[in-house]
C-alpha cells in the first residue's frame, strides 16, 4: 500500500527493505510481493543475531520493563529497523526514507527520532499518517488494489520480534475485557500447561544469560528456547494499561515468555552479588535507560552514558537461577553465584560469626537519630497551649 503511494502519488522509485528480528514473518513471500508491486529492488536481512545481541541483552542487564510489565519487545527492535534502512539507503543513493506508521502509535516516534539522527539530509515520509485512514479504510484499500492482508491481521494488529509478541485493537480495545484466547500464540493457556511444574535454570555470565539448563547457547538460540519452556507452560501474558509517548493511553497485551523468565531470573541475582547501594541506585538508571528504550531515544547519547555505568554494574553479575514454572506462574526457587554477598552462616542466628550483634543497639542509636529528635520536638509542641489568634 505504501510502495502504491509511493510510486503513485510521489512518482518515486522504491526499494523495500525487510529486517527479521524474528517476527516471523514469510521473508520470501514479503520480497516477491514487493516486486509485484514494481519496486526497483528489495532486500531482505536477518538481523535477529544481532538484535538478540546487541538490543535484547543491553535491556536485560538494564531490567528493562516499561511501567512495570512490559518488556520493550517491539520498541528495542525499531532503532535496529531504522539503522539498517538507513544503511542502504546510503548505499543505494536514496534521498528520502518512508515508514508505514500511523500518528497515533509510539513508532512513528521511534523512527522519525533515529532515521532523522542516522540520516539528517534524508527526506522522511510516512504516508499512512498523512492518509489519516482506519485501520478497516486502510484494509478495504489494500482490497481495492489487490494486495493481500492476512486473516489475523484483519483481526488484531500484531508485532512481533524474538523477545515478544504484541497484539493490538479489535475485541481488545474493550480494556475491561479479558483476551479472547486466539489472540495468544506463543503461550499455551495456564488451563491447558502441563499439570506438572517445570524448572529450569539459567546461568549468568556478566549480566547476560549463557546457559539454559546447563547447556551453553548463543544470545538467539537460548531465547528462543526460553521462549519455548516459557510458552508450553503459559509464563509470559501481559495484559496491562500503557501510556504511549503521543500521551494516548492504551490497553495493551503482549506474550514474552522469554523475557518475562530471563528479566526475572537476572534482577534476583542481581540482588545477590550487589550491595544494597548499587541496587537502589541502579533501579533510577534503569528507570531513565527503559524510559529512552521506549520514547524513541535510542540514539540520545544519555542512553549510551547509562550503558557505560549499567555495563560496569555488571562485571559481578554472574551465577545461576533456578525458576519454576507452572499453568501460567514463575517463582525463582533458587541461586547462586561465586560473588554472592549473601552469607548463610551470618544471617544465621544459631552461630556465633563475625557479625558482631552488640553493636547493632549504637548503630541504631545513631541510624534513628533525626527522626527520634523529630518525633520528640513534634509531640512536645502538640502539648504546648496554642497560641490565641488575635
Ligand atoms: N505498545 C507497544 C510499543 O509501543 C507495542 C506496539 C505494537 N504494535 C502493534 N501494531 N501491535 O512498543
């Protein structure tokens, strides 16, 4: 529909560019129907490695789930989508670079932010929110020009990349609604999950997940089988109320069986090998690093000062946790790692260690003293008479 604008109505010459970041889609099939269409050349590239590699894991060590639940599974792969867009756009001599977002969605943001950054002399154009069409005016026109829209696309509108999947609009507009079934793919319903709980382990080298139950994976390989344990056992639904960069706010739904495993695995060891301080204090960086992810600053340079500091947080970040999944639920039942801070012998309080017990009543002498001294003073002025107002 795009590529029709395109030629149609700016006379350009186009060339399309598909990026997997393992949404799953029929490569060959997008490539020949591009050429249908007449475009000048296609391209088509996997860049699932390094989206797994190079945006997935820096989100893993940053914890990074938007508001709470989500875990950026579409907004991590667009900066990748528009840095290889740009790529041959530069090698192909373009001179303009067009998206096929709408004007009311967070893409659109995301793309404008990093193709305008990459590519400053390119011309961006997004014909679908200049259209300002719906999404069933949209579908009726792709009919009148015969190109093909796929059943489920008719009913949801879907995205998805190795770390997620994304399902959108008909029957879940009603946010007071639950998801009808069909709207999941990737996770089995917690009815239907195996009666028997499942546990696998994750290990950790440097904040990045290495291994799965003790055999070593490449970055892509391990989450696409943390995706499958996930999945079979229905671990990884979201349902929840996002607010959209544009200020909408929308329901969302979502099924990340991986990430919702592995970003829960990392955040407990995490707990276990840092110091309190690095803890709390790492929860604000990540805060502004999942922020960015989301609001289309990939490319701000503060997201790369943040990397510097959430990469060193990380070089203890190493060990292993063990999950349990069961109908739909995830516990982490068990860690551990070479670094641990966590002593058993001094948090017990049968042995006599070096943890010294008579110094905790002056540690707290001092640790409450402004606050004792505040609660004094309060209650003695709430025992004065009170002054007669004149
Ligand atoms: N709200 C999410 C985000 O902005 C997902 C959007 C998914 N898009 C879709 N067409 N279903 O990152």
């Amino acid at each position: 529909m795009l590529i029709k604008y395109l030629q149609e109505k700016l006379n350009a010459q186009v060339i399309t560019v598909t990026v997997d970041v393992g949404q799953g889609e029929d490569l060959k099939a997008a490539g020949e129907k591009a050429k249908k269409l007449g475009v000048l050349k296609h391209f088509s590239i996997d860049a699932k490695d390094e989206f797994a590699k190079d945006y997935i894991f820096p989100a893993i060590k940053a914890n990074a789930l938007y508001e709470g639940k989500y875990p950026l599974s579409t907004s991590l792969s667009r900066p990748l989508i528009a840095k290889k867009m740009v790529e041959i756009a530069e090698k192909e001599g373009a001179n303009g670079l067009a998206h096929g977002c709408t004007g009311r969605g967070n893409d659109q943001v995301r793309f404008d932010i990093t193709l305008g950054s990459l590519a400053p002399e390119m011309k961006i154009i997004a014909p679908v929110r200049e259209w300002g069409l719906t999404r069933d005016e949209e579908i009726a026109y792709a009919k009148t020009k015969g190109i093909p829209v796929s059943d489920s696309a008719k009913k949801y509108s879907i995205d998805a990349s190795v770390w997620g999947r994304a399902i959108e609009c008909g029957l879940l507009e009603d946010a007071s609604q639950a998801p009808p079934e069909d709207a999941y793919e990737w996770t089995t319903s917690p009815e239907k999950a195996p009666n028997t709980p499942e546990i696998v382990t994750i290990t950790f080298e440097a904040g990045v997940p290495v291994a799965v139950n003790g055999k070593a994976m490449v970055p892509l390989a391990l989450i696409e089988e943390v995706n499958k344990i996930a999945g079979r056992n229905g671990v990884g639904r979201i349902d929840h109320i996002e607010d959209r960069i544009v200020g909408l706010k929308s329901r969302e739904v979502y099924e990340c069986p991986a990430a919702t495993v592995i970003l829960e695995a990392h955040k407990d060891l995490e707990k276990m090998v840092m110091t309190r301080h690095e803890v709390l204090f790492k929860q604000q960086i990540d805060a502004q690093w999942v922020f960015l992810a989301y609001a289309g600053l990939w490319v701000d340079p503060l997201k790369d000062d943040l990397d510097a500091f959430i990469n060193k947080s990380q070089e203890n970040v190493t060990g292993e946790v063990k999950l349990k999944l069961y109908k739909g639920s995830l516990q982490v039942i068990g860690r551990s790692s070479p670094n641990s801070l966590y002593d058993k012998n001094l948090a017990n309080y049968n042995i006599k260690t070096s943890f010294n017990q008579s110094y905790s009543k002056g540690f707290i002498e001092l640790w409450g003293l402004q606050t004792r001294m505040y609660n004094t003073l309060k209650k003695a002025s709430s025992k004065k008479p009170k002054a007669k107002k004149a």
